[in-house]
C-alpha cells in the first residue's frame, strides 16, 4: 500500500515535470516580432501614424488581462495569422508588459 503511494506520487511529480516544461514563460520577445510583422500595419492605418495609439487611446475597449488574451486570438483568427495558441499568448504578454500592464 505504501509502496503504491510512492509510486502514485513519483507519477505524479513526472507529469507535472512535463506539463511545467510544456509551459514555459511566454516570450515577448517572439511576440514582438509577430505583432510587428502582422498587426501594425493594420493599425497604424486605423488612428493614424502612431499604431501603439490603438492600445493606449482613452477609450480602449481591451479592460483586462483575459479581454487582452481574447482579443489577441480573435484579431490572430480574423487576418488566418496562422498562429499557435503559444504565439498568441507571446503577443498577449508582449501587449500587456508594454501597454496595458494588466496583473
Ligand atoms: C484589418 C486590420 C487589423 C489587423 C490586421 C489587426 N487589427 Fe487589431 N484592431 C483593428 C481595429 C480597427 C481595432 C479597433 C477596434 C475598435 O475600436 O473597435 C483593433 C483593435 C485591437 C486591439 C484592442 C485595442 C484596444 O482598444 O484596447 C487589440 C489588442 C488588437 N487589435 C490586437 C491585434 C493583433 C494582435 C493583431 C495581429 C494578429 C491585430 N490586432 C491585427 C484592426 C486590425
């Protein structure tokens, strides 16, 4: 019985290992590239010269950290960006370190 107990938790720990690996922190340096190669444009066409106004305007429609996350991928799916979830989340952290600075 113990000895099963062991087991199950060495199991456990293992997955766990994995999964931590799988996630790793998102990185905003990739998200920057792909916001800038596919999403800028767009907006420095929609307020103007300034693109990163489209994040910083008064009236942003974008509240919180999970409407960021939401926005990101519906923007992602609309233009067919061809992005994985990671990639979206790179972009979302990359936005909200430099603009939105959600917590
Ligand atoms: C076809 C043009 C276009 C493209 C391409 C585009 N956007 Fe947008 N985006 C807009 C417009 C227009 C708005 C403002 C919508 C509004 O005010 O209702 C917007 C708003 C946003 C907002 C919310 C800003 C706020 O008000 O807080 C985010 C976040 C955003 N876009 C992210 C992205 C990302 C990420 C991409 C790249 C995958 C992208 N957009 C590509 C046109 C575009």
């Amino acid at each position: 019985m113990r000895q099963n107990l062991a087991r199950f938790t060495q199991a456990a720990f293992c997955t766990l290992g994995i999964v931590s690996v799988a996630h790793s922190a998102p990185d905003t340096a990739k998200g920057q590239q792909l916001h800038d190669r596919q999403c800028v444009e767009c907006h420095k066409g929609a307020v103007g010269s300034d693109p990163s106004k489209i994040y910083t305007r008064p009236n942003h429609i974008v509240k919180s950290r999970s409407a960021l996350s939401q926005r990101v991928t519906f923007c992602a799916t609309q233009i067919n960006a061809g992005w994985f979830p990671e990639d979206e989340e790179n972009v979302a952290t990359y936005l909200n370190d430099k603009y939105y600075k959600f917590k």
